[in-house]
C-alpha cells in the first residue's frame, strides 16, 4: 500500500505520540497505526476496521488479511474485523442495501484515545452519519467501538437507542484468524449447539466435539454465549475468542472453489490460512434496543500454548 503522508492528530496527547501514528494512503483511506510495548496493530478508519494485531510474543500474526485485498473507498477491506452493524447478511426487506450493513464501509471519527498504566492502547471510535446511513436507518441511534490493543485485542461495540421507539439489529465482529493450515485447525466451544447450515440451504443440526475442516463451512450457531477456541497444531498454537453481549457465534471457511469465485481473496491456495469466528447476534438472537437504552457487544483474543 503507497503512503502518501503522515500526520499527527490532537486527539493523541503528547506522552502517547510515539504509540500512535496517523497514515493515509493514496485512495485517501486513513489509518492508525499502534506499537506499544505488547503489541503491533494498525486499523482503518473507514468501517473502524481493525486490519492487522500481533502480540510480540507471538511469532505470527494473529488475523488474517488478503494480499489481494481492496482498499477503495465505500468497499470493505478482506479480512482482519470487519464490523457487521445494524444488519447480519443480507438486508431483510431491501437487497440493494450493503450486505453486512453500512458500518464498514463508512468513516469513522477517533473520539479520544490512551495509554493505559500496563502500557496498552485504547481508542474510541464513533460512526459519522452520512446521506447514506440515513436512508438505510431512518431512526436516531449512536454507534461506537472501545478498540484496547495490548497482548489481547479487545472491541466493545455500544449501540445506543435514541428513538422514542425500540428497535432491532443484527451485529457481527465478521474476524478473519491467522492459521498455518485450516486443515491443522479444530475449534472448540461449541459441542452441542445448534447451527444453521448455510451450505446446507439453512438446515438446522447439532455440533457433536470439536469442529474441523475439510470444506466449505458457513454455519451460524444459535444460542452460543461460551468462549471457543481455535487449536492449531501447525503454528503450536491456540487463539481464544471470548464475548459477552453475544448469542451467535458463525464459522466461515470458504473453501477452494469459493474463494476461487472472489477477487479479494489472495492466492489460489491464500484461503487455507485463514477462519473466520464470528461473535454475533444474527437471526433469532437479533437483538432489540429499546428508548434510551445502550446494548454492549464485546470480543476479545488472546493467544495461549497448545
């Protein structure tokens, strides 16, 4: 990615300057850019979009980001987290609508930013409104995301209701993991749980042990509040993703032909390093927000030994 320039915000007070760097790239896309003592991460600001986190423990990076991937204005950038917000999928009564939602693709404002006493990093971020946010959700409402980077990742996204009316969202952290092979990979977490098969035409079964892949999987698991873990053999390795304010969790592989149908999505072979895990709240875990009231969603990562 070509940088054209580098800049310094007001937002960051001066004994964190050398934290936080401000980049923005030729298509006019700005990004942040964090090291600390624990950790590296860089995120955009369009879609609040966290695009690379590594511990310096950690010999790999943690998320997974297309070599391919697309970094143009009003389009959504493969991998890392992108934020799935106010709808999961498709729109439900209107397809033109950007799949996912607009959160993603719109610009985000850094409300305030830290350092925190262990050292780590911690931004505020706030949706801007636009013509286009507007059109698709008519009713007032405020959207931000906590982003804490250290040796965890943590996102806290708050959806506050400021209708005179209650009303309903579907949110995902949509998070692209890191894996040295999807074939060496196994999550944990959901055994016995619910799912409903995308692949499948939406059929409903239950998850018996650990998960591995083999193919295209697409499953979005009902009722799932518990941590999972994603156990890779090939990097000696196991990412943990815990939530709270989260009912769904969705587990993406595309497989080969698939990913063969995406322009975004790297090298023939690039999909194999890569799994989404999800903490959502989608289809009947859709959640309502009543007048006045905040609903809070929070993941976060973190490494551990196998």
């Amino acid at each position: 990615m070509n940088i054209s320039k580098v800049h310094h915000s007001a937002d960051i007070d001066a004994e964190q300057a050398e934290d936080v760097r401000f980049v923005t790239d030729a298509n006019g896309l700005d990004y942040i850019e964090i090291d600390n003592r624990h950790a590296t991460a860089k995120l955009a600001l369009q879609g609040a979009h966290v695009m690379q986190w590594q511990p310096k423990s950690t010999a790999e990076p943690v998320l997974w980001l297309s070599s391919n991937a697309r970094y143009t204005p009003g389009r959504s950038i493969r991998g890392g987290v992108p934020i799935c917000w106010p709808w999961f999928g498709a729109h439900p009564t209107d397809s033109s609508y950007c799949p996912h939602g607009f959160a993603r693709v719109i610009q985000w404002q850094l409300k305030k930013s830290n350092r925190l006493a262990n050292g780590t990093t911690r931004l505020l971020l706030e949706m801007t409104e636009t013509d286009v946010t507007k059109k698709q959700l008519s009713y007032p409402y405020r959207l931000t995301l906590e982003i804490t980077i250290g040796n965890y990742l943590r996102l806290e996204m708050n959806t506050t209701n400021l209708a005179n009316h209650p009303f309903m969202i579907g949110e995902a952290y949509h998070t692209y993991f890191n894996v040295s092979d999807v074939a060496n990979a196994e999550i944990t977490g959901l055994d016995n749980l619910v799912y409903s098969d995308k692949v499948e035409g939406y059929i409903r079964n239950v998850q018996h042990g650990s998960l591995q892949f083999s193919g295209e999987i697409d499953r979005v698991y009902l009722s799932s509040e518990e941590d999972c873990v994603i156990q890779d053999k090939g990097y000696n390795r196991a990412i943990r993703v815990s939530k709270s304010g989260s009912n769904t969790t969705v587990i993406w592989s595309p497989g080969a032909e698939k990913s063969s149908q995406m322009g975004d999505m790297g090298t023939a072979d690039e999909w194999r390093k890569m799994l989404c895990v999800e903490s959502a709240n989608a289809l009947k875990n859709s959640v309502t927000i009543y007048p006045n009231e905040t609903h809070t969603m929070v993941a976060e990562y973190s490494i551990e030994p196998l």
